[in-house]
C-alpha cells in the first residue's frame, strides 16, 4: 500500500529519497532530477541503487550492507 511505501522511503536519507520518488514515482528523468537536487546524475544513480537495496532488503528482513 501507499502507506507501507511511504513507511519504508521514510527510513532513506533525504537525498536517497527524493531521487527515488523522482525517477521511479513520479518518472522524472536522471537529468531532470539531477538538475532539481543539485546532485550529479552519477549520484543521482548511486543514489537510486543504494536506496532500492537498501529497501530490498528492509522488504526482506535482511541488513543491507
């Protein structure tokens, strides 16, 4: 649910959060979010992979690390 995705991006670092929600949520581009955050768009991707394998693993009940 809404509220279940909402409970796990909550756990993210700001940053790691907003270029989630912009790529994958609300499907900015990598440029476009990179542009709004002030990131690069290597960090941007960094960032999105760090953050859905941290969420993976919240997901699963492992430690992501």
């Amino acid at each position: 649910s809404a509220l279940d995705l909402h409970k796990l991006l909550a756990k993210l670092p700001a940053k790691t959060r907003l270029a989630i929600q912009h790529v994958k949520l609300d499907g900015l581009s990598i440029a476009e979010t990179a542009a709004r955050s002030g990131m690069s768009e290597s960090a941007v991707k960094v960032s999105i992979h760090r953050g859905l394998k941290f969420l993976a693993a919240s997901i699963g009940g492992q430690r992501a690390g």
